[in-house]
C-alpha cells in the first residue's frame, strides 16, 4: 500500500484527475472560442469567465500530469506542477469575488460597464499576482534537512505534509475568505433585488389608485331621439349641410327638421341614497384606467428591469454554487488530514482529484446556460456556414446597425434594441439607472399622448 492508498485506488485518482482535466479544458476552449468570434458573449460578467478560463487551462496542465512526477519530487516536472497547481487553482475563486464585486460595485456604486472594463486590469492583477507570490516562493523553499515544498502530495505533486501549515495559510485559508466575502455580497445584493422586486410589484398594485374614485353615486340620464321623416337623399348634402355648417345636437334651430334630440338628467335628491360600486367593478375601473394611462413602453421597460435583476441574481447563485462543490470535498479533506495526523481518507481524496479539476467545466457550464440565446445564434451560424463577427477584446465596442444579422444577438440582460456604445448589462442601468429612465420616458409618452389627445 503506497501513500495510505491501494494502488487500484491510485489508479482510480490519476483517472479521474485526467478525465475530469479533459473536460475541463473543452469547457475553457468553448469560452474562449466563442468570446472571441461574437461580440454576442462580451457581457462583463461573461468577460471574467474569459479571463478565468486561462487560469483553468493553466490548472488542468497541471492536473494532467497527475502522480507522473511523484516518484521525483525534485524534478523539474514536480516543481512545474507545484507551481501550476498552487497559482492558478486558487484564482479561480478570487475570479468569483472579482465578479460579485462587479455585482457590488454596480449595485451600490452606479459602475456602468465602462467603469467596470477599467476594473479588468486590477482584478488581474490581483486574481494571478496574489496566488503568484507563494508560489514562486515555494520553488525556492527548503527546510533544515534539504526537503523542498513541492513534493509528493499524494494526488499530484504539491506541498507536501511537512509543510501542511502552509497548505492552509496561503491556499485554503484565502480560498476560503474569499469564500464569505462572495457569500456577503451575493446576500446584500439578493436583499436589495428582493427589496426592489416588492417596491416595483407594490408601484404595479397602487399606481392610477388616487385618480380612481371608490365612491360613486348613481344619476338617471335619459336621452330621447325621435323622428318625423326619413332624410332626403344623403348624396345632395355635404357632410358640413346646405349652409356648410354642421347641425349641433345642442342647437335647437339647426335647420334639421327631421331629428329632434331631447338630453335630461335626473338631479338626486338631498335624502337620496348614495350606492357604492360593487368592489369587482371598482377593480375592474382601476386596471382599466391604469391600462389607459400608463404606456405599454414603460410597462415593458420595468418589467425587463424586474427580469434582469433575477437574472442576475439567479447567474450569481450558479457561481457560487459551483464555488461551493469545487471546495468542500477538498477542504473537508484538508481539516481531516491535519485533525486525524496526516492520516489518509480514500473517499475524500477521490472526491478532491475529481471536483478540484472541474473548475474550468462549471465556468463553462454556468457561461453557456447565462449565454444561451447568444450560443444558439452562434452554432445556427456554424451550421450555415456564415462566418461569425471577430470583436476586439478590450475595448469598447462599436454601434451595430438594427437590421444587421448580428442585431438579434442581444444580452438577456438588456431590452432587445440596437446597441450604443458599450455593451452593458450593468446593475445600475437595470436597477436605477433604466428606472429613472423608464420614468422620464413614461412622461414623455404621457406628455405626448396628451397633445395628441388635446389636439
């Protein structure tokens, strides 16, 4: 028994590292293909997916290689691996912080997508340089009796149980602060989703309200029309009369001798009962009045807004979930190794070679379910042989004409409308920012729709 493990159980781990490894890195080239051949993918979050995926790629090298080098962990080849495995499989969550932050920044700080493609440089800076320190230090490090960090651990070459402290200071203690800072954002971002998903149901539930009235009373109208004669043949008279004057059904002397039209109505009494309206049909008035009044352009706009923020929402909890099943199973099996003395647990060694190389694949996965209209437009594309649009990466993106091919190509995100700009799916546009503009454009049209009534 080799390692605490049978070798059937070796052989079982390095088949599973490298499988999973495999499926890993198809899910990175299909981000990294498809962001780079439609400008359809450049939604910011989906630009942090990008950005990760060379990050994943680099982490599934290393898994690759799986126990090949463990027989010479002063070799070259378990030094490399050490060192991929200890930069790049932690950054993946520190590229999970970068994209709740970008949640934060937009919530409660108005980023619009601009402000956040400024950000890109910083987080990566950050999300390669920060795991980049220890482990270019850990190449060079050595304890009293000659033995190096990076050494058999087991699964693949990394640091090894000599240095298991450090294992949890610069690997899983960060992973896991970054961790509960994800979760805190994601929560506070979710109160404030809730909280503007109850105001705009409570705006949908009262608006038109005050210029209803609940209380009516009844009046009794009678109109009378009578008439003598049949008219004359209408082909002799113009639509303005004889004279060129219209008869007013107001004006007694018209000159229309064949209709009289006799209007009254019954005043009530001092003692007479006031009815209310039946509360159906108090109902009825409210949504009918509220249907006249408010335009169908607002009502959209505010529901896009509502759907975008769950969206979004929904898009956060994926990441988060798949941040979740890639580090339990491995950080439960940390706590056992350093709680039980080094002392090996099978299952959760095979749980670790198989969730840790996944990164890349739930990247990926959660990508292409955020992008999924985007990704059908692309494989149609592919189908028919059309060449798809090559965008540049980081910069801003040009207007694309509506009626081009490309113009059904837009952002779940966003109302399905010719792009200006950047393409955004900002939380401020959707929160606050197409809010306000959904107002001003409700009194516009409101302004409007009443000149053209009043005209």
């Amino acid at each position: 028994m080799a390692d605490g493990l049978s070798q059937h159980q070796l052989n079982l781990i390095s088949d599973i590292e490298r499988v999973c490894s495999v499926i890993s890195l198809l899910g990175c080239i299909f981000v990294v293909v498809t962001f780079c051949c439609s400008s359809s993918f450049h939604k910011p979050i989906n630009r942090l997916v990008f950005y990760a995926s060379f990050g994943n790629m680099m982490t599934n090298v290393g898994t690759l290689m799986s126990r090949s080098y463990l027989s010479s962990p002063n070799s070259p080849g378990c030094q490399f691996q050490g060192f991929l495995i200890q930069m790049f499989m932690p950054a993946d969550a520190y590229w999970t912080l970068a994209m709740a932050f970008n949640v934060y920044l937009t919530f409660y700080h108005k980023y619009d997508a601009r402000k956040l493609r400024r950000m890109e440089v910083p987080y990566l800076l950050c999300c390669y340089g920060i795991p980049f320190i220890p482990a270019l230090v850990y190449i060079f490090l050595k304890n009293k009796d000659g033995y190096r960090a990076y050494g058999n651990a087991t699964i693949w070459c990394w640091i090894t149980t000599e240095w298991d402290i450090f294992r949890i200071a610069t690997f899983y203690g960060p992973v896991w602060v970054v961790i509960f800072a994800t979760f805190f954002i994601y929560i506070r971002a979710g109160r404030t989703i809730y909280e503007k998903h109850k105001q705009l149901n409570d705006f949908h539930s009262s608006e038109g309200l005050s210029s209803i009235d609940v209380i009516t009373t009844l009046r009794t109208t009678e109109v009378t029309v009578t008439t003598s004669e049949a008219m004359p043949n209408s082909g002799n008279l113009n639509a303005n009369g004889p004279s060129g004057h219209r008869p007013s059904l107001t004006e007694p002397d018209s000159g229309n001798p064949n209709y009289s039209v006799h209007i009254s109505a019954s005043k009530a009494a001092a003692d007479d009962k006031i009815e209310p309206v039946p509360a159906p049909e108090i109902e009825a008035a409210k949504r009918s009045r509220l249907r006249a009044n408010r335009p169908p352009n607002a009502r959209r706009r505010n529901y896009e807004i509502n759907n975008a923020a769950w969206a979004y929402a929904k898009c956060s909890l994926l990441f988060f979930t798949a941040l979740l099943i890639t580090w339990i199973p491995s950080s439960a099996n940390r706590v056992y190794s350093v709680v039980k003395s080094q002392e090996i647990n099978a299952p959760l060694e095979i749980m670790s070679a198989f969730v840790l190389p996944l990164q890349g694949f739930w990247n990926a996965l959660i990508y292409t379910v955020t992008s999924w209209g985007a990704c059908k437009s692309f494989l149609e594309d592919m189908r028919s042989g059309k060449r798809p649009e090559v965008m540049e990466l980081v910069g801003g993106m040009g207007a694309q004409d509506e009626n081009s091919r490309h113009s059904r190509r837009v952002s779940q995100f966003r109302p399905a409308r010719a792009n200006k700009g950047l393409d955004s799916e900002s939380m401020t546009e959707l929160a606050n920012t197409r809010t306000h503009s959904a107002d001003a454009h409700s009194a516009e049209t409101s302004s409007q729709y009443g000149r053209s009534s009043t005209g």
